[in-house]
C-alpha cells in the first residue's frame, strides 16, 4: 500500500493534472476560470475569498520554500526565536484558510442562487480542502516543530519523486495523520484540471507589474441601466 500511495499515486496525479489542464485549455478554453458567483452574492464571499486565498497563499508559500530550500530552512530554525516564529505564522494563515473555507461553504448552502449554480464538484472540493486544512493544523499541534522535519524528511522525499529515486522510507514510518494529510494534496492535484480550482493555472499575474489602464465610460449608466429608458437605434451617450 506504501508503494502504491506514495510512489505510484503521486506520479498517476501529476500526470492526470498535467493532461488534464492541456485538454481542459484547449477544448474548454473559456472555461478555464473560477466560474465566479459574486454577482450572485458578493458580502459572505469577500469575506471568505479574502481569508481563504490570504491563508492559502502563506502556507503554499511556506510548504514551496521548505521544498525547494531545505537546507535553509533548517538553518532558519536553529535558532528558536525564529522557529517559533515560523511555527506560529503557519498555523495562523491555516486557521485564516480554515475560517475562510467555512465562510464560502456555508454561503452555497444559504444563498438559494449561489447553491443553485453549485455543482457536486464544487461541494466535493471544498470539503476535501477542509479535511486538508483541518489535518494540517491538527499536524501542527500535535507534530510540532514541522517545518524542520518537513525539511528534513519530507523535502527530501519529494526530490527523490522529482528525479524519479522514489525513497518512502521516511515517510511510511510517519504517523497516519501526515500520511493522509500527503495524499490529499496527491489527490488535490489530481482533481485540479476537473475543478474551479484550475483558475489559478491562468491568472493574469502581468497585471501586477503592468501601467495602470484607464477606464472610460462613454454612456450614462442611469440612462442605460434604467427601465424606462426607451431604446432606439444608437444607444444613449453622455453631452
């Protein structure tokens, strides 16, 4: 079971992943997005959209950084001050992508029109990105001090999928919790290509270093938006 969850099963998603986005993109290419409901009901949604991506973001971050520089990570956390710190960071943008997940999942089941355009996906995804969550910070409580064996366990398991050494050793002797906590995230990037979640393959992150644009507004939104407004041939304009 070891060799099929953690040698075969992470190699079959990131295969299906990768397929999966190279058909989606071509054959749905409009698709392609978030399929956003906000104007369906925009407060709960910031709300938990904020949370969530903040959140999100850190510990991605945080987990991408122990990855690819393990040795300074260790190095970072010799000195306890800064452990703690980066302990203490961790857990809290977990608990910030914990409470942001609640937000967005009790607004689908309290909004009739955003729970109407939810699909079974949609109900599937959410909850298996809140058992993640709810393992990871159950990991950081009970397993403390992860961001050093991440680096010195974990780190090194990933880089020998990387360059096909698969070694499990390490991670087959760690507690059920990480081990399910490491399969979720397999099965996460399997189901990217199948869930809103691929949006984030094509975010216009150009946007962040490009001029700012100027938007004009060349009609009179009250007279355009207004119900009385008789239409003829060309659209009323702004004197």
């Amino acid at each position: 079971m070891n060799t099929f969850f953690f040698v075969i099963y992470p190699y079959l998603a990131f295969f299906i992943f990768c397929v999966g986005f190279v058909y989606r993109y071509k054959q749905t290419g409009f698709q392609v997005s978030s399929l956003s409901s906000q104007f369906l009901e925009s407060r709960t949604l910031y709300w938990g959209v904020m949370l969530f991506h903040w959140g999100i973001m850190v510990v991605f971050l945080g987990h991408l950084l122990a990855f690819l520089f393990p040795k300074g990570q260790l190095l970072w956390n010799t000195h306890p001050i800064r452990l703690i710190l980066l302990e203490v960071t961790g857990f809290t943008f977990g608990l910030l992508v914990f409470v942001g997940l609640i937000f967005l999942i009790l607004r689908r089941f309290i909004s009739k029109k955003v729970f109407t355009v939810t699909s079974k996906m949609d109900f599937a995804l959410e909850f298996l990105l809140l058992a993640q969550v709810i393992l990871g910070c159950w990991i950081a409580v009970g397993y403390r001090w992860g961001s050093s064996w991440f680096a010195a366990d974990l780190s090194p398991y990933l880089w020998s999928l990387v360059l096909f050494q698969p070694k499990i050793k390490a991670v087959s002797a760690m507690p059920y919790v990480i081990q399910f906590h490491i399969i979720g995230a397999f099965t996460i990037l399997l189901l990217i290509p199948f869930t809103r979640l691929v949006h984030f393959l094509v975010a216009p992150f150009h946007y962040i270093w490009r001029p700012y644009q100027r938007v004009m507004w060349n009609w009179d939104p009250k007279k355009v938006r207004s119900a009385e407004t008789v239409w003829t041939v060309t659209r009323p304009r702004n004197n």
